[in-house]
C-alpha cells in the first residue's frame, strides 16, 4: 500500500503543501499534469522531494531527508492555518457589519439647518434660563420676550 500525502494550507492563498510521514513539503513547481514538492527544509541543505499526479497521488518519493521528522510542526502549521481562516472570517463578518452601520447612518436624511437668526435665538434664550436665579419674575419674563 502506498503512502497517503495530505494536503495541508499553505501560508498563500490557495496553495497547499504536503505531509508525507510527517514530513511537510512546499510545492516547487507544475509541470506535464504532475505537481512537484520539495521539502521545507530545503533551505537547509534537505533535498527530499515528491511527486504527485492530477489526482494528487504519490507518483514519486525521494525518501533522503537529513533531519528529523516534522510532525508536530505540521499539526501546529494547521491549526495556525484554521484559527487564521476562522479569524478572517470573523473579521469580514465586523466589516460588512460596519458598512452596513455606515450605510444606514448615510441613509437617514438630516434635519435641514436651522436659520442662523433661530441659532443665535436659543443660544439667548439659554443663557437667560441658564441665570434664571439672578432675575426675580417680572424680570426673567421681559429678558424672555426681548431675546427674540
């Protein structure tokens, strides 16, 4: 029985990489229908590398790594991969919710703005409640009717 490769995400949008008896690697190439990887080690000397068909099918190993396994980097590279996707999600979900906030607030029409000798009325108007205490009755009642 040959060994079963599992596509993992890959750090980039759509690219996945490859597990392969705890080993990880990281897609190098495309070529005649064929995928080529390459381990994620390679920068480091490894030269291991794999292939898999259309079907995504181990057509080709090369079992010559120089280190040790990976597997529980693999483990902890998906999880990474799923609370990123899971947080992304989230995230989009708060945008649109603000956008639709946003364009709610837009719709709502404004009051239009008030004359600008009804603005200088009320700003009158509140000084004079506002000292109310310094006027006896008839007093406040005339400042009221003058501030018009």
């Amino acid at each position: 029985m040959a060994p079963t490769v599992t596509l993992i995400p890959g750090r980039k949008t759509n690219h996945f990489n490859a597990v392969l008896n705890g080993y990880r690697f990281c897609k190098d190439k495309n070529k005649n229908g064929n995928t080529y990887y390459r381990c994620t080690f390679f920068s480091t000397g490894c030269r291991a590398r794999i292939t898999l068909n259309e079907n995504n099918d181990l057509v080709f190993p090369t079992p010559d790594h120089n280190h040790e396994t990976q597997v529980a980097e693999s483990h902890v590279h998906v999880m990474k991969q799923a609370l990123k996707s899971k947080f992304l999600v989230v995230l989009k979900k708060e945008q649109n919710l603000a956008e639709v906030k946003v364009a709610q607030h837009l719709s709502i029409k404004q009051p239009p703005k008030r004359a600008k000798k009804w603005t200088e009325y009320d700003y009158r108007l509140r000084l004079i409640v506002s000292d109310y205490d310094s006027y006896d009755l008839l007093e406040f009642l005339k400042a009221v009717g003058n501030a018009t």
